[in-house]
C-alpha cells in the first residue's frame, strides 16, 4: 500500500494540502511540476484560504510547501520535493 508520491508524479489540478499559510490549507496545482527535464521549485496554486479564515486566491508557493495530494480517494505525502535555496 503506497502512502507517499514522490513530488516529479504530481499533475496539473491535483488536489493538494499545502502549508504556506502556516498550517495545512487544501488546494489545487495551477500547473505541473514538471519543466522539461527538471523540476520547478516554485509552482502555482489555488489555494482555499477561506478554510482559515483567509481569501482563496490563486499564488506561488515553494515545492517543499505541497505536503499531500489525494489520488483514488486516498491523501499521500509528498516526497522528494526539489532541493530550494530557500530554508527554514
């Protein structure tokens, strides 16, 4: 039973859970991570703010920040996200 996807396998208009608003927030990629023969380590989604308190708006987000995607009605970790210049 596989319960992590690894970030290369995820596809435009997949349900996400991502954490820039400070905690898990649900959403949907805008676009693939996929850029020819690599990765994006920034990439564009829809995120539902509103489930905080917030506005759902479309916006960029560090790959590191997608934590899960659902695939046949089952939520996944993301995993092996490109490496960013960016740390915590």
């Amino acid at each position: 039973m596989t319960t992590k996807i690894d970030y290369a396998n995820l596809k435009k208009n997949d349900e996400i859970t991502s954490i820039q608003l400070g905690r898990p927030v649900p959403g949907k990629l805008m676009e693939s991570p996929k850029q020819g023969t690599g990765l994006k380590k920034v990439i564009l989604i829809w995120t539902k703010g509103s489930v905080i308190g917030m506005f759902d708006e479309t916006g960029s987000v560090h790959a590191y920040q997608v934590t899960n995607v659902k695939r046949d009605n089952k939520w996944l970790e993301v995993v092996n996200h490109p490496v960013s210049n960016f740390t915590l």
